[in-house]
C-alpha cells in the first residue's frame, strides 16, 4: 500500500496510566504502541513532558524517548515537547546529545515554553512566575551548545556539540508561531488540546517565515486528537474516556484514564461540557470513512506537512485498533 506523498502522519504519547492500571504497565503499552506505529509507517514518535499529574507518566521524558528508542529501529523518536524554562539547556543539550549518539540520525527536540503542570509544580521546579518570558534566550542557548563547537569553547555539551539533533518549536499561541518564524524553525501546533488560536498561528507562521540554515522553507505540523474504531458509533463510546479524562482536568483531579460510559449525560454541567468541546474542538472521532473524510478536510483546512495524532483509550487494544484503521485509511506506507 503506497501513501500519499503529502500524507505525513506521526503519533504522541503521554504514557497515560489507565484507572486500575500501573505506571509500568503504560510504559509497556507505550513501547507496544511505538512498535506498532513503526510497522504501520508513522513517521515519529513524540513524548511530552508533565509533572504532578497522576493518571500521565512521561515526567522523565528523555528517559522514557531513549526506552521507545531503543525498543524500535527505524521511526523518529524525539520529544512533543520539552519544557525549556524547567532545565538549564546545557542538560537537555547533553541529555538529547546522548540520545542523538545512542539512535543517530533518530531523535527529534521539541520545545515549549509552559510548565506541564500547575503553579505549584512550578514553584517546586524554581520556575518564577515569569519564566517563560525567558524562553527565546534559553532556546538561543540550548541550539548553542548543540550546534558547532568553537576553538576555545569554555563550556560545552559533551556529548550534545556538534550533534545537531533537529530542534521543533511547540506553541499553542502566536507567540511560538512567530519565534518558529524569525528563527527559521519547524513548528508544531497543539491543536490536540488548544486548537483555538490554530489557524491564525499556523498563517503568522507562513507568513513571518525566514529559512536558515536548517529549514528553507515553513514547515508544520499539527497535534490532533483523533479516536478511529471499527463504526461511529463504537469511536463515539470509546471517546468518553477521553470526555471524562478531560472534565478530571477542568475540576483539577487526578486523570487516569477511565473506561468508557454509555453516555456523559449527568457527569457534567453545561460549563464543563462546553469546556470539554472547546479543549477537542479539532478532534476527529468515527468510522473508517469518517475518519478518512475528516482527517482529508482538516489538511486541506490547515495545509499542514504533518499530523501528530493523539489517541486516547482507556483499553490499549483500542488505541492501537484507532491508530491501524488511520494507517490504512490514509494509505501509509508498510
């Protein structure tokens, strides 16, 4: 089966925990779903760092990128994303160095500027309230000691020089938007949590773009959820797991994954129902067909090289079901 050579499709994992489930246990389920990915033709694989969020257990990002990457051969595994303002970017240069040495030619860097977690976690990390203010300098700094070794250099990432592991800007605002375009970046949109801002950061993007030495022309990718199942109606059950996962975010409450209900009728208020849609406003749910019809639309909409898709179930099985009918639908490579 031979793809689309505009069809560019990859997978982000959170190392979600299910309720009644283990953290080992999703990481098993994490290295299955890599595998899987790999065999079906996606293109990446990308972790997301959080912190203090029982029910996400991709803390230790670079940690957990190395166990998928060495648990595969051929896919791309990298990060969606690192949070710069948590780390000196001499660690995370010398971290992803390693991996870069360890899987070459295999690991991406994605960087955001949040926090993964709340105002407390923040205040545990020794982020200040205006941390991410400080993100362009940082990212300036981390894209130094990854980028070429100067005679003399006092301080270095070793490993990390000279490794020029690809660096990805992630934003869910204009403002990663335009630092991905001044500095000649690809950009990746959250539009799996955030899709609000999407298309008006993606068109700042095309348009602010400058190439560098790395990118010549914009490049962009966009998160997406997106839950395939054999019927409509069987995707829009197993889609209230994800519904129930993100209503424990709103109210603040641990997020393990639940299993799925016959209906979401009751579980919420008319505010936190809005609120659950508006954070799965670009989420693409049904049926072979319908799936391949959306996922069709929403490129055509956002014109984007990739999509990075988000599948949450609350049984694996699932989840990796979700992701072969998209391989198929869309005709990836085998």
């Amino acid at each position: 089966m031979k793809s689309d050579p505009e069809t560019i499709l990859s997978v982000l994992d959170l190392a979600g925990v299910r309720e009644g489930g283990t953290v080992a246990e999703s990481f098993r389920n994490t290295v299955r779903l890599a595998q899987a990915a790999e065999a079906w033709g996606y293109r990446r694989f990308w972790l997301a760092e959080h912190h203090n969020l029982p029910g996400i257990a991709s803390a230790a990002t670079a940690v957990l990128i190395g166990h998928v990457a060495g648990a595969t051969k051929t896919i791309r595994v990298g990060s969606g994303g690192v949070m710069l303002p948590n780390h000196a970017p001499l660690v995370i240069a010398e971290q992803f160095g390693t991996l870069e040495a360890l899987y070459p030619g295999r690991i991406d860097l994605g960087l955001g500027r949040a926090v993964g977690g709340d105002s407390l976690t923040a205040h545990v990390l020794g982020r200040g309230p205006n941390a991410g203010d400080r993100f362009p300098e940082l990212l300036q700094e981390l894209m130094h000691y990854l980028g070429p070794v100067s005679p003399n250099q006092r301080v270095q990432a070793v490993p990390g020089g000279n490794s020029h592991v690809p660096v990805w800007l992630l934003g869910s605002s204009t403002f990663g938007a335009q630092l991905a375009a001044v500095l000649g970046l690809p950009f990746a949109f959250a539009g799996q949590f955030a899709p609000q801002m999407m298309l008006e950061a993606i068109a700042l993007y095309r348009e602010s773009f400058k190439p560098s030495a790395g990118l010549n022309q914009p490049y962009v990718m966009v998160g997406l959820p997106v839950l395939a199942a054999d019927t409509d109606k069987q995707a829009g059950h197993l889609a209230t797991s994800s519904r129930q996962r993100i209503l424990r975010l709103i109210r603040g409450q641990p997020i393990f994954t639940p299993p799925p209900v016959a209906s979401m009728e009751g579980l919420w208020n008319a505010d936190e129902e809005r609120a659950v849609n508006a954070h799965l406003g670009a989420a693409v749910i049904g049926g072979p067909s319908t799936v391949k019809r959306q996922l069709r639309e929403f490129l055509q909409l956002t014109r984007a090289n990739e999509l990075i898709l988000y599948s949450d179930c609350y049984q694996v099985d699932d989840r990796l079901r979700s992701y072969e009918i998209v391989a198929n639908t869309m005709g990836l490579s085998r």
